[in-house]
C-alpha cells in the first residue's frame, strides 16, 4: 500500500503533509499532489517547475491552479503540456484563444475545438 | 531508536480491541496504545474533558465506525472543529460495505479507512507513513 499516494490524492491532507510529499521525489506522489484539487496555489506554483511533463500537465489543468502559473505553463516548451491545457473547458479564454494559435498543430486544433464547445454550451 | 507514536483507539468490541492490539504488535511499530470503549469517551479524551484532563493529542486516531452513544460519524462531526484536532490523522475502522459510510467519513474529515480485521502489516505502513509526514 503507497499511502504516501493515497496522501497526495486526499482532499484531507494538511498542507503541511502535501508540502513535504511535494518535494519526496516520487513522481506519481508529485502527479497526485498537482491533480488534487484542494492542492494550495503555493505547491502548485512550486510543481509548475517540475522536471517531468505529466506533473506541469496536471499542474495546469488543476482549477485551484494560479493565473500566473497557467500564463506561463501556456508557454510551455512541451507540447504534451500546451495540449492538456488545450482540452481544458475551465481555461480562460484568452489562454485557450492564444493555444488556438499555437505552433503544434494538434494543440491549436483541440484548443479551437474546445473553444468550440464551450461556445455551443454557452450559447444553450 | 524512533519515537513511540500515541496512537488512540475508539473501539467498543473487546475482540477487535484485541486484534488491533494483535496487529500493532505485527506491525513492529512502538506505540503507545489508549484505548477508549465508546464515541462519548472518545469526544472527551480529545477535548481532554474528566477524566482524561491530561491526555495528549494523539499522533493518530483509530476510530471505529459502530459504536454505543456516538458512532464515529458523530465523532468526527464533533472534533474535526477542534483547533487542536483539524490536523490530527483520523483512520475509520469499519467492517461495514457500505460506500456511503466511507464517503460520508471521508466528507467528515477521515485521512484514511481500514477495513476490520485490521491486519499487521498494512498497518504498520500506515503508522510509519503517518509519522514520518505528520510528525
């Protein structure tokens, strides 16, 4: 059992706990910390610079995410990243209207289908 | 030599005291065991009310879910307001399938749910994970 991962994902962790689990170099625990939702801004601010891909992915996409760090993870040299953001209904729309325009060419179609699908929902 | 972790056990069947007891020894853990047999006494053994006016904050909690006068809904409802204990690790004990019981806990506060019998090893992992992030 990796209770240090079920501690990640628990929304009833302390932010204490999830600090020190931020920085214990597993990097699923890190994944986990960066999609819980009740994840501070500071530790996402702190994940935003992490080495590996997945963890900035979940990073940016997280709701709890600060608009700073979105800004910059919208700017990120991976692409995997700039399309996870890309698929996010939750984006702000200049984020999404900007990936729309992105230099991948997957990225910039799935950002402009997400843009698409949000302008259906809002205009039922 | 690492610390022994006060861990407070809220369990009214005398069986499953034992076999949690059974388990701590399994799990080669140093623990400081308190036992308390209802919801009612457990309330006051945190909030330190008579007779337990010196009782420490416990590292973690053991909190059966079926218990006489509160059940461990009601406890956790209780304590997770107090300053001392909205930091406290709370691990449910049940033997229920019910999911909505776990979920509820969970919406209560719980860090954690054991299902009973609890067994040695998986909790001598929790103990350890506990205390090496909690403490």
């Amino acid at each position: 059992m990796d209770f240090y991962y079920i501690f990640a994902g628990s929304p009833n962790t302390p932010q204490r706990v999830l600090s020190r689990l931020a920085v214990c170099g597993q990097l699923k625990v890190r994944g986990r910390i960066a999609e819980n939702k009740e994840t501070p801004a500071d530790i996402l601010q702190l994940l935003a610079g992490d080495e590996n891909w997945e963890v900035r992915a979940s990073v940016a996409t997280n709701p709890r995410a600060p608009q700073e760090v979105v800004e910059i993870l919208s700017r990120d040299e991976n692409a995997d990243v700039r399309y996870s953001m890309a698929e996010c209904d939750h984006m702000p729309f200049h984020v999404l209207d900007r990936l729309a325009q992105d230099e991948n060419p997957y990225v910039a179609e799935r950002a402009r289908n997400t843009l698409e699908e949000v302008f259906v929902r809002l205009a039922i | 030599m690492s610390r022994f972790i006060e861990v407070l056990l809220v369990e009214d069947s005398p069986a499953d005291v034992r076999i949690a007891e059974e388990a701590i020894v399994d799990a080669g853990v140093n623990v400081n065991l308190h036992v308390v047999n209802d919801g009612e006494a457990a309330v006051r053994y945190l909030t330190q009310q008579a007779p337990y006016d010196n009782a420490a904050t416990p590292d973690i909690v053991l909190l059966d879910l079926n218990m006489p006068k509160m059940n461990g809904h009601d406890v956790l409802d209780e304590i997770r307001n107090q300053n001392n204990m909205k930091e406290v690790p709370i691990v449910l004990l049940t033997a229920s399938e019910s999911c909505d019981d776990v979920e509820k806990a969970h919406n209560l506060g719980i860090n954690y749910y054991l299902r009973k019998p609890v067994q040695g090893p998986g909790l001598g992992q929790l103990l350890n994970a506990v205390q090496s992030l909690w403490h």
